[in-house]
C-alpha cells in the first residue's frame, strides 16, 4: 500500500500520525548473496523467543544484481509464515515515488502503529541503497563475508561509515580473519576509542546457515540500541529521518507543480527557437521562478 503514495495512503498516515510507539528498525545490508536474508531468518527467531514481534521488509531494489533472490528468500521465510506475530513482506523500489526511504519510511509508521515491536529491512548494498537505508533505520548491520577481503580496502568509506556493527557473516570458510583484521584495521585508523559518549563499531562474526554468533548479534543490537537511548542519538537520528521526509515531500510536491510535460515542451520551443535573440538560460531560469512565485502568492494556478 505504501508503494502507491496516493491519498488513500495519505489519509491512512495521517489517521496512524501522533501514535507515540515506535518499532526498533534494523537495516541489514551488504553486497549480494552475503546472507543478509539468512541473518534475517536468524534475528526472528531469536527476537521471537525473546516474545518481541517482527515485521520485515525485503527490499527488492530491482536492479540486475538481484537474480530473483527474492524468490527464495520468499520460499526460506514460509517457515516462520504461520506466527502471527512475524509479518515479512518484500517491496520494489522502481518507480517508488521519493525512492527507497520515502516508501519504506511510510510502509515503516503503518508496523509502528500495529505494534510490532521490531523492524527488520534487509536491502541488497547496490549504489545509493545503503544511504537510503542508514536513513530508514535505527541500527545498520553491514554485512561482510571472507570472500569480501578486496572490497574492505575498496569501498568507499561513505559506505563503511554507515555500519553500526558490523556483521562477519560465512565464517565458517576460509579469510575470515583476514577481513576481521581489515575491518579493524579500517576502524582504528577512523580513530575509534571507547567512550560514553561515542560508539566503537563492533565486529560480530556468524555463521547464519548453523545459527552461530546470532545471541551476540543480538547483544550488540541492544547495546547499540541503548547506547543511542542514553545518549539521546536515537532521537535525533529519527528527527533528521523526519526533517528528511518532510523535505521531501516538500520538494517533490514543488517538482510536480514546476515541471509539467506541457511547461518543459514549451521551455524547450523557447531554447530551440530560431532567429530572435534568445534570451539567457538564467534568464529563462529567473523568469519561471518569477512566474511560480507570483501563482503561488496570488493562489493562482502555475500555469
Ligand atoms: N557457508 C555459509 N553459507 C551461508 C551462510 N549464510 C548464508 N549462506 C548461504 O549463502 C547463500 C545466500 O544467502 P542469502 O541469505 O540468500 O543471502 P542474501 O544476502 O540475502 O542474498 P541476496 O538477497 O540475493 O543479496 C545461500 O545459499 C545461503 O544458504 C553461512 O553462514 N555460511
Ligand atoms: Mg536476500
């Protein structure tokens, strides 16, 4: 539902607006096949013995890398389908108006209001996705395998900064301690020393497939979790999600109302008219601005 953005949904978030609940949103994130939908399966079960109620969003990004995974994840996840206290769903982010954490963040405020305790959003790290998960959610797992030694090195470090905790998963094949070393290495250089008041991202290594290293997992969610509660980051983290949502909507409110099909045809006539003096671009610029300004003083319509 949130995926339409129409006014249905508009008045369905306006009705949930002011339920102070909040579920706890974990973005799980890292390259393809990393096991992020693995983990996932893992962090319900033992969300679950602890009696906390899960919602997952799978975000299918719709890009090549993704090989119809979701497809088996789906199939993974009708094991814990039957729980009524477990919902999954997956959501596509093509043609999602306002991208990822536009539609996420609504689908987002409908668990809230349902109560569930936690949200889990896994999303394959490809391009802008990990931004737009660190944006959507509370505590970001970024997931790394042995077989990622290379890209450790690699990545760019906007990506890296991201992590919360970062999650050695498969480490139950070879390299293992070779990214671990590299991991660390990366986060001693940024500096990290133990605090009150700043995180030392964690290492956590797991072996998703037989149920290893998910307890800690686990522990370091919490901690991370109390840590920004104490330090009153949680709230400021999810101000800035609000301030970016309503900026938002602002700007692609603004966006529709400015560049209709017929107003770009007609700027385009104008720059390709021939003979006449054309006037500058700014110019051009300055006097749509103009023109949007005084619609919008005079309640008139843009037109
Ligand atoms: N050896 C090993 N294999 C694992 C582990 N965790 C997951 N796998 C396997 O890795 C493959 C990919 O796991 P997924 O959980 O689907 O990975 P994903 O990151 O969700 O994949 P995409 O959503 O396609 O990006 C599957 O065959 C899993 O069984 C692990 O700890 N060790
Ligand atoms: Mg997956």
């Amino acid at each position: 539902m949130a995926e339409r953005a129409d006014a249905e949904l508009g008045q369905l978030l306006e009705l949930l607006a002011g339920d102070p609940r909040h579920a706890y949103r974990v973005g799980i994130t890292g390259p393809p096949g990393c096991g992020k939908s693995t983990l996932t399966m893992q962090l319900i079960r033992e969300l679950r013995a602890a009696n906390q109620s899960v919602a997952v969003i799978a975000v299918d990004p719709s890009s090549p890398f993704s090989h119809g995974a979701l497809l088996g994840d789906r199939v993974r996840m009708t094991e814990v389908a039957a729980d009524d206290d477990v919902f999954i769903r997956s959501m596509a982010t093509r043609g999602a108006l306002g991208g990822l954490s536009a539609s996420v963040a609504d689908a987002a405020d409908i668990f809230d209001a349902a109560g569930f305790n936690y949200l889990l959003l896994e999303s394959v790290g490809v391009g802008q996705n990990e931004l737009d998960i660190a944006q959507a959610t509370d505590t970001v797992l970024l997931v790394q395998t042995p077989e990622s030694g290379d890209d450790v090195q690699m990545t760019k470090a906007g990506i890296m900064e991201i992590a919360d905790i970062f999650v050695l998963n498969k480490d139950d094949r070879e390299g293992g301690d070779a990214v671990h070393a590299a991991l660390a290495e990366m986060l001693h250089v940024r500096g990290q020393s133990p605090s009150p008041h700043s995180w030392v991202t964690p290492i956590v290594r797991t072996i998703a497939l037989q149920s290893a290293g998910i307890a800690a997992l686990c522990g370091a969610i919490s901690e991370h979790r109390m840590f920004q509660e104490r330090s009153h980051m949680l709230e400021a983290r999810r101000v800035r999600r609000n301030l970016e949502r309503v900026r938002h909507l602002v700007q692609s409110h603004v966006e529709r109302e400015l560049w209709s099909e017929e107003r770009l045809r007609q700027l385009e006539r104008e720059l390709g008219a021939v003979g006449a003096a054309k006037p500058s671009v700014r110019r051009i610029a300055a006097h749509v601005l103009a023109e949007f300004w005084r619609c919008a003083g005079s309640g008139r319509e843009f037109p």
